[in-house]
C-alpha cells in the first residue's frame, strides 16, 4: 500500500490562539467537492450554506421559494433538527421532519423503506434536499436513502455528535447494517456540504463524547503523530469540552479524513482502508455484543489496542507504543479491554473478522502500527498469532 502524503500545513497546537468561531475544510473531489463548516452556533445559518452550496454545483442552482427539503432525524435531537427547520422555512423552503427510532437498530432495510414511503408522500423529486441531523446511525441511514431514493438526491450532513463529526459525516460512505455484519450494505454518496456545529455537544451524554475521542485518538495514531501529542498534552481540556480543544481535534481530524478521500474516494487504492485502524477487531465486537452494548467509539477504541498488541508480536511496533495508546485512551475515559461476562469464543470472533471489508477471500487484513503516526495494511497475518492476541487481552 503506497504511503498517504498528508499536507503539514495547519498541524499545530492553537491553544494560545483566541477560538476561530468558523473554520473551513475543503474536499476536493472534482464535480463532487464540498465543504465542511465547524463553528459554533451554525445551525441557524442552515439555508445561507445550503442557498452557497447548490448554487456552486453546476448541475443545481440555488433554492427558490417552495423548494423542498426533508430533514431527517431522531428523538434525541429534536431540538437541534427544528433549529434547522426555522432557518429553512424563514428562507422560503417547504419541509418535512422525519423522526427515526433513536440507536443502531435504525439502519435496517425496513427503516429505510419507511423513509422511502415518507418521500413518496411528500412527492419528493430529485431536486429535493434530505438534510441528516443527528448521529453516526441518522447520517448513514438518511445517506442511504439519499443515495437510493429516484437514484440518488442531494443531501446534507448535520452531524451532532463527535463521533460523526470526525468520521461518518465525512467522506461519503453510507450504509446499513445486516444481521450479520455491519455496514455491509451501503454506497458511496457524497453531502453537498457538512455544518459542524459545536454547541450540539454541549447536550451529548459522557459516553457518547467519549466515543467519539477515540476516533480522533486513531487519526493521531495512523497519520499525525502531532495530533496524538496534542491530544496527550489537552486531555484534561478535551475532557472538559473546553471550545478550543475540541474544535481544533474536530477541524484537524476532518482534514486528515479529508486527505484520505481525496485520494482513494472509493477505497480501490487501499489508502482509505487506513481509516479502519481498530476496526476489523471492534466491528467483530460490536456485532457480537449485541448493537448498542459497546458503542461503535469503544468497541474501536479496544480494537487499537488489539491491533496494537497484533503489531507488536509481529515486531512492527514498540510496547511503548501501544502504552501510550492505552494510557490516552484510559485518560480519555475509554475501555481497552473487552466487557466482563463477554460470551463468544475465539473461533466466533474470527468468523466475524473475516467479514470486514477488508478481508479477501476469507483471509484477513489489519492496519497496523508501525509507529504512532504511520500504519500499513498488512496480508497474511498467522492465524495462530491473532488467536494469541484475542486469548491473552
């Protein structure tokens, strides 16, 4: 897998800096480019970016009094979902709000078909906006159905939680999970914009935070090595969600998401595979924990750790290494090792694992560590040294 070239530009440690309240980052992807706001107090300014963003693609034009939107959300961000229904309908648009059943249950085929059968009502066409507000679950569901729905209509991400701040909003993978695997159906469909409005996290529970920190943790680890260092000095401020921490995590982990996109959209060079450091072990956990049990942020947080430990009985890293990941992720208030009373045995963990996206013909494939800041994509990994690893952590 050749190396990402990731731009320096921009990496440093802004904490004596006065807070940028707006910041840009831009994914260049041709006719398919779009931007990603992060500020605080954006979502009142919902219509201006989407009035800026449709009239720069060529093949729309700005909305016009009566055009209609379908803003997509569920119970625990009701609030924040009719935040955006007053900027739109104060800007002429016709909208409808689509609840969805809180949790990773909702991206199933028979919520989708609700969304598709609210459309049809609304007689939506394919100039109509479906705008995501809320998590990682409403953000790949709404996606999906964007993406399918007359063959594909705009949309817009709203994310409201740090998990989909940092990684599902971005990037253009939407999906829905099967009863064996998740995300295993799915496209790619890109936003014509993402708004991060910070303030929503103002609402997030402790663990949901938290869960989000640990992809901000794997950034650090698989491509900025000054990331995870600024992390390591401002834990305790990220922990307080002091502004500045937080936005400057949330802005930096977007463009380095953003660096990858750009260069592998559809996951066909292997440089995107990248972004699942931790995931072939934490999907396996999540799914065999039962959706919901571990969130996606801490199943991913104890598969770093695995993978780290992986990398180390291979020789590709030091111990010192996967410490440092322990340690920040411990300070960060995220598991590193799998539940009490988790059931499955190794061979069913396995079997799971050779579901990942990732895998080729059954075989497995890990992004590991080489170093904090570097990760490759590794084949032919001994299927008696991943036993080991799931048998001793």
């Amino acid at each position: 897998m050749p190396d990402l070239d990731i731009p320096r530009s921009g990496v440093k440690d802004r904490m004596a800096d006065s807070l940028v309240q707006h910041e840009t980052v831009s994914v260049d992807l041709g006719p398919r480019s779009y931007e990603i706001v992060i500020g605080r107090g954006l979502l009142g300014s919902i219509a201006e970016f989407v009035d800026r963003w449709r009239g720069a693609n060529g093949a729309k034009k700005p909305s016009q009094a009566g055009a209609l939107a379908a803003i997509v959300t569920d119970e625990h961000v009701l609030e924040h979902a009719e935040d955006v229904v007053t900027s739109l309908v104060h800007a002429g648009w016709r909208t409808e709000l689509i609840e969805l059943p809180a949790g990773e249950p909702t991206k199933r085929l028979e919520v989708i078909a609700g969304i598709y059968d609210r459309l049809v009502e609304m007689q939506a066409d394919r100039r109509t906006l479906l705008i995501a507000v809320g998590g990682g679950v409403i953000g790949d569901a709404a996606g999906f159905a964007a993406a399918t729905y007359g063959r594909g209509i705009d949309f817009l991400q709203v994310p409201t939680t740090l998990l989909a701040d940092v990684d599902s909003s971005v990037g253009g993978k939407v999906g829905i999970n099967h009863p064996q695997a998740k995300n295993l159906i799915g496209a790619f469909h890109q936003p014509i914009g993402v708004v991060i409005d910070t303030d929503a996290l103002a609402t997030l529970p402790v663990r949901d935070f938290r869960s989000g920190l640990a992809e901000v943790v794997k950034y650090g680890v698989i491509l900025d090595e000054e990331l995870f260092a600024f992390l390591e000095r401002h834990r305790d401020d990220l922990n307080r969600r002091e502004a500045t921490a937080v936005q400057h995590a949330i802005a930096r982990s977007c463009r380095l998401k953003a660096d990858v996109v750009e260069q592998d959209e559809y996951e066909t060079t292997g440089l995107r595979a990248v972004l699942n450091y931790g995931h072939t072990f934490g999907h396996a956990f999540e799914a065999l924990c039962g959706y919901g049990e571990l969130l996606h942020g801490e199943a991913v947080a104890i598969g770093m750790v695995y993978a780290s430990r992986l990398a180390e009985c291979l020789g590709r890293i030091d111990a010192e290494d996967t410490r440092r990941q322990v340690d920040l992720l411990h300070a960060l208030g995220l598991p590193t090792r799998l539940p009490g009373g988790f059931e499955p045995g190794i061979n069913e963990m396995l079997a799971r694992m050779r579901l990942d996206k990732k895998s080729v013909g059954g075989q497995l494939r890990f992004v590991l560590p080489t170093r904090i800041g570097h990760v490759e994509l590794v084949d032919d990994v001994p299927l008696e040294i991943v036993r080991a690893v799931l048998e001793e952590s």
